[in-house]
C-alpha cells in the first residue's frame, strides 16, 4: 500500500458526451489537493482513445487514479497497463475482458432489460435517441434521452446534454480490449442504481468479475453528473489505498 494518497486522477469520459461533464468532480477533487486531469478523446475509435489518455498520463510527475464513466470503463481498461496508473475507477462503466468490446458486451441483453435507443449508424458514427428523420434534418428526442441517459437531472440540463451529443464512432464501439489492466491492477466500481443504459446488475456482475472494490449509490447513468460527491468519495478512497506500482 502507499504510505500517502495518490496525488493525480485523470479523467475519462463516456459515449455521446465530452468531458465537460466532470466539472463538479473535477472541482471537489482539486478543492482536496489532487491534481486532476480531464481527456477530451474524441470517441471515435478505442485505439485512438486508449492513446489520448495515454498522452495524458505520459505528462504526469507520478502515480495516477484514472477514473471512466460508461465506455470510458473500456478506455481505461486498455490504457490503464501504463506504468503511472496505479489503480482504476469504474463509474457505471463497462469492465471488458480480454478480446471483448462495448459492442459484444451490450450485444445480447437480459430479457427485461432497458435497451437505450441507439440509431442505427450514420457515417459510421452512432447518436443517442436521434429518433426520425424529416426534411433532412435530424431530430433528437430529447424526453428520451432525459429518461435514458440522465433521469435524475433536470430537464434543461439534460437537453442541453441531449443537444450537444458528440458522435460516438463505430470503432468505438467494436474496438476490442488487448490485455485489461484490471486483471493487474486493483480497481474499485461505483454502480449507478437506477441506470437504465447498462443495468445495474450488469454493473455488479462485471465488477465482481474484476475483483472491484463496488459500492452503490442511488442515481442514473449520468451518476458523474447528478452525484459528484459519491464519484469523489470512491476516488479518495482509491487514492488512499490503490498499491503504487509505479
């Protein structure tokens, strides 16, 4: 164990957003002295994300926490290997194993399950709840994005959310995972338990896989956002107790 908290976190966004959602967690994490760093990858590929936040990571002075929401659970399951992570931090995310993706972990859904309302793709490139087309344009159905991705935010905020979706890229989706670093590294898991993007028993069984640490909090899939203080509560406890393997 390390004698002190790990000083840095970084940051990794989901699919359909930028990182501008960790505002609030950014803000309580540096307000407790850490340095923390937020990545903007463009979600356009695995590989091309994995080495975003890799650059990140190359720029720190020491360890680091590095913490994913929603498909950033697979980015830092692929860059986590590098040499400053010293433990990783799920946040209602996909966890997958070896030669696994989002893709092939969303592919078969429990009967019952919510099934979020992903288009089929446009130039290789996937909108959240763009639900028809007319005259050319493209519509959002902002209500449903409000109740799939970000039910416990208000509703202004969620269709600005829903307005401002950054394109999540098909490569994305299928990139698959080489070696996952949850399988050398510890890793703790926040499920969201009212998520209705990935079920939260999905969320318990993919951390129980990797031998999280998990703990629960009442809260929807945006949890990054309407719960900043529970994100911000796991990632101390990472800080203090992740083994330094720098």
């Amino acid at each position: 164990m390390t004698s002190e908290l790990v000083q840095n976190v970084v940051l990794v966004h989901g699919g359909f957003v930028d990182g501008s959602g960790w505002r609030e967690v950014y803000r309580l994490l540096t307000d407790d002295g850490f340095r923390v760093s937020v990545v903007q990858h463009p979600t356009r590929s695995l590989a091309g994300d994995a080495a975003a936040t890799e650059r990140v990571l190359d720029a720190l002075d020491g360890p680091a926490i590095l913490v994913g929401h929603a498909y950033g659970g697979a980015v830092i399951t692929e860059a986590g290997n590098h040499d400053r992570v010293a433990g990783l931090v799920y946040i209602a995310a996909f966890v997958p194993d070896k030669g696994e993706s989002v893709g092939t972990l969303i592919a078969d859904p429990e009967p019952g399950a919510p099934v979020p309302s992903i288009l089929p793709p446009v130039d290789g490139f996937l909108f959240l709840d763009r639900d028809r087309f007319l005259d050319r344009d493209r519509f959002l159905d902002r209500d449903r994005f409000h109740a799939s991705f970000a039910a416990d935010l208000p509703v202004a905020e969620a269709e600005f959310m829903a307005d401002a979706q950054v394109p999540w890229g098909l490569d994305a989706l299928g990139g698959a995972i080489g070696e996952p670093a949850w399988r050398h590294k510890p890793s703790w898991y926040l499920v969201a338990t009212d998520d209705r993007m990935i079920p939260p028993p999905v969320q318990r069984a993919m951390a129980r896989r990797a031998g999280s640490t998990v703990t629960g909090t009442d809260a929807g899939h945006a949890v990054y956002v309407s719960r900043p203080d529970a994100v911000a509560d796991l990632v101390r406890q990472a800080a203090a107790d992740a083994v330094d393997a720098v």
